[in-house]
C-alpha cells in the first residue's frame, strides 16, 4: 500500500501556528490524496492529542503522534511519541527517550535556521527532512546531500504554521495507515519526496 503523508505540521498549539485543529482534520479528511499527517508543535504534545482526537471519528484518516523538540543544536521532529522526553532536552537525550520509546527520530530543516547543520553526522537519528515546505529549493538540496552523505532516509513535510501552507509537500510511504507500520517504513527508507505545486521548493 502507498500513502501520502505531510510528516511536519504545526497547529494552534505551537507559538507561532494559527492553524486550528477542527480546521487541519476537516481538510485533511477532504483532501483527495494526502491521509495521513503528524502533528510536530513546537515543544508540546498537546496539538497531537487534540487532532488524534478529531481525527478518531474518520476511519480513513491518520495522525501520528510526535513533536518538533527544539535543542541547543538544533531542531528535531520525533514521531511516534505522546510524550515529550524528559529535559534537559540535548539532541542525545531527545534521540535515547524517543527509540526507548520506539520512535523515529528526524532532522527538522538541517540546513535552515535551526537545523542540526553538519552535526546531524554525529547524531544517530532516522531520517533527514530534505523537502522543507517552508525552505527555499537550494536550502532543501543541501538537505538532500546531506541525506545522501550519511545513507539516510529523505522525508518532506510543508512545516506549515498557517492553512495556506498546508499540503505543499508530502511524503509517499509504502505502509498500510497505521502509524506503527509507517515508522517502521520510514526507518527502513521505503520513502519518497515529492510537491504539490503549491510550494516555493521547486
């Protein structure tokens, strides 16, 4: 089975988002081809439970779990988890608590502002996010060289803070709609990029 996923959206909940979780779910549930999503606030699992919640009453829908933990290094999206690991939050602790956990770890935008940069190297994390919908095609091809350097699974996610970003980059992942099977997919590199056309990345 081949699903469309937008691994990185902010709602409400996130200091900087106005996207409103009835809204996201409602979308989501009439979008034609995107179906799965991950809920990734800024520094809180709240925004996750809300839209799991809304999206409960659609079968044919998915949220998975997760957050966009900010560290002194740098950004990263943990996926799979209901619960923020405890602090101090440095990319080893953040990256120990989520795989104890059976999560997946991603660099958030490794060569944005915020990114993990070149220490992404030494860090022992799952995937790179190389389609940023929010950063500009030269700064997602770093992202890309850098996926490619490192052996590493690429992802896309719009990292959407307002409805008009929503659903510019997805991720095609071959797994069934459910989240296990999706982190287990996305750890093993059955994934691939692409845009909608609504995004600056091409």
């Amino acid at each position: 089975m081949l699903i469309q996923a937008d691994l990185h959206i902010h709602t409400k909940y996130s200091f900087d988002s106005s996207i409103n979780p009835k809204t996201l779910v409602d979308q989501l549930y009439a979008h034609p081809n995107i179906k799965a999503i991950a809920i990734t606030d800024h520094n809180t699992v709240e925004g996750c439970a809300k839209v799991g919640e809304l999206a409960s009453a659609y079968s044919d829908i998915l949220v998975i779990p997760g957050a966009e933990i900010t560290t002194p290094e740098g950004d990263l999206i943990v996926l799979g988890i209901k619960e923020l690991p405890p602090r101090p939050w440095s990319v080893k602790n953040v990256i120990g608590f989520t795989k104890e956990k059976g999560g997946v770890v991603i660099a958030a935008h490794p060569c944005r502002e915020y990114g993990l940069g070149s220490l992404a190297r030494n860090c022992t994390i799952d995937a790179i996010e190389i389609l940023n919908g929010s950063a500009p095609s030269n700064v997602n091809k770093l992202a890309e060289d850098l996926a490619k350097q490192m052996g590493l699974p690429g992802v896309a996610g719009s990292d959407a803070h307002n409805t008009d970003g929503l659903w510019t980059v997805y991720t095609e992942i071959h797994a069934s709609l459910e989240v296990d099977e999706i982190l287990k997919a996305i750890k093993k590199g059955l994934v691939k990029v692409s845009s909608t056309g609504k995004s600056i990345c091409f």
